[in-house]
C-alpha cells in the first residue's frame, strides 16, 4: 500500500450590443455569426477543435442553472448554454469543465486509451484504471488507490470516472498538463486562459474568426462556482464585438464577464497536438 502527498481541489469566486445570433440555431457555430468582416475558420475533421466548434447548445431561452437545477441569480453575463449536463454534485466547476469536454471528446472517438488527468496531488487517473475496478480513499488528507469495483466500461461508469476526476483535480493540475502557446498565430480552438490556485480560474475556446488581414476574434467558455452549465460568455469590455473576445498572449490582463485574469496566460493541453 502506498501512500501520496495530496492536496485538494479548490475552485473561485464570482464577480456587462451584442453580434447577430441566431436563436434557433442549435450549435456554436450555427448559432453565433461572426463579427462583421470576419469569418469563422475552420477545423480539421474529427478534431477536437472541430468537436467544439460543432457543439450543441440549449435553447436560447433556457436559463443558466447549477447542479441542483436551481436557476442562477445572474443570467447577463453568458451568449449561450451548452447542451451537456453539470451532474447533480457541486463538482463540475472551472477547470473540470475543459476535462469534462475533452474527456468526451476522447470517448465520442473511443481513444479510451488517451483519457487521463493528473490529481492536484501530481497522480495520475486514467479512465483505463478506472474501468478495470481501481478506486480512491482518502487518509489523512492522501488518496490512496484500490482495486475495489468490478470491471465496467460503460458510459454510466465514465462520468463516474469524470466526478472523481473532478474531486481531486483542479486549475493547478490542469496547469501542470499545459504548455504556453507562444504566438498569436498559433492561438486556436480547445487553448485555455488559466490562473492556477486556490482560488484559481480557467476559460477556454470554443470558435475563433479572421479577417481578410488576418486578426482574429474568439469565443470563450466556462463553468463556474458553484459547479453550474457550461456556458459562452458575454465580452464586458468591448460591446461592439460581444461575445467575441480580441486575445493576445502578451496582454497583461483579460477581464471576461465574471473574471479577471492578469496575466492571461493561452495554453494548450500537452497531448493535443
């Protein structure tokens, strides 16, 4: 039996003319236009970019909720609500909202193999383990790993994976899995915006646009405390453009609609290529 250093999983705080969208369109890419001038770029077949951008969204009309299906009080700050669950714990939060959609990026293509993430702790889950019977206790704050539960690789036991992953890990884990982006250029679908800590925060892309001089614009998405729908956010500062964001990885700050990241670090997940 082996015993870890741990440290646990902590999450943030909260904190507004919008671009033509169209209310029935039923994903990210049908639903919101680009700004005037701009195009929506596209992305690779079956990339996980291609996965985001293609996304299905609520109703325009459908409310922001939490895990407890309980309406949120601010309902300004977000363009749209993806159509995935939040799951009925206080859980799928910031950084666990990027795992939850790679992560079913990963299973959608049945790249089992691919699904991991690191604890906050610096161990490893993998969803291969997972689905093999081992599970996690708790001892004096330090997670221990079993071989407890029978073998199931179905979907219900994946999201059960998914809530253990989101118990343990966090911004600073996902911090640790990610590498800077190094130029505007190379910005794209699926990067984060990332504070590591307690509390930490993370935003990520879900659609960019470029101009025939080549500036771009993009989409940002998230979940929040408590765990609640992920959702695209409203750009606070710059209406003209709303819910597009201008991003740029030397800029000393980013003020979204619930968060001010300063720096604003865009980073990219190690094994996404």
């Amino acid at each position: 039996m082996i015993f870890f250093p741990c440290i646990f999983n902590a999450q943030v705080i909260e904190t507004t003319r919008e671009i033509e969208m169209s209310a029935e369109s039923s994903t990210i890419k049908t639903r919101f236009k680009a700004p005037q001038g701009y195009r929506w770029e596209t992305a690779p077949t079956e990339s996980f970019e291609d996965f985001l951008i293609n996304f299905p969204l609520k109703p325009a009309t459908f409310p922001l909720r939490d895990y407890r299906n309980l309406p949120l009080a601010k309902q300004y700050q977000h363009a749209a609500i993806l159509d995935i669950d939040v799951g009925e714990k206080d859980l799928q939060q910031c950084a666990d909202a990027w795992m939850r959609l790679y992560g079913e990026y990963l299973w959608l293509h049945q790249r089992y193999d691919e699904i991991e993430f690191e604890f906050t702790s610096g161990q490893k889950m993998s969803w291969y383990d997972y689905k093999k019977g081992v599970r996690t206790t708790e001892d004096n704050d330090c997670v221990k790993f079993h071989k407890t539960a029978k073998y199931s690789d179905s979907y219900a036991n994946f999201r059960e994976y998914m809530d253990l992953v989101f118990r343990y890990a966090g911004t600073i884990s996902l911090d640790r899995e990610t590498v800077p982006v190094l130029k505007n250029s190379d910005i794209r679908v699926g990067d984060i915006i990332i504070k590591p800590g307690s509390p930490g925060h993370a935003v990520f892309i879900v659609g960019s646009a470029r101009n025939s001089v080549g500036k771009r614009v993009f989409l940002l998405a998230e979940s929040y405390m408590p765990a609640q729908d992920i959702h695209i956010l409203k750009n606070p500062v710059n209406s003209r453009i709303s819910p597009w964001y201008e991003l740029d990885i030397n800029a000393p700050k980013l003020m979204t609609a619930k968060y001010l990241f300063a720096p604003a670090p865009i980073k990219r997940f190690k094994s996404i290529k």
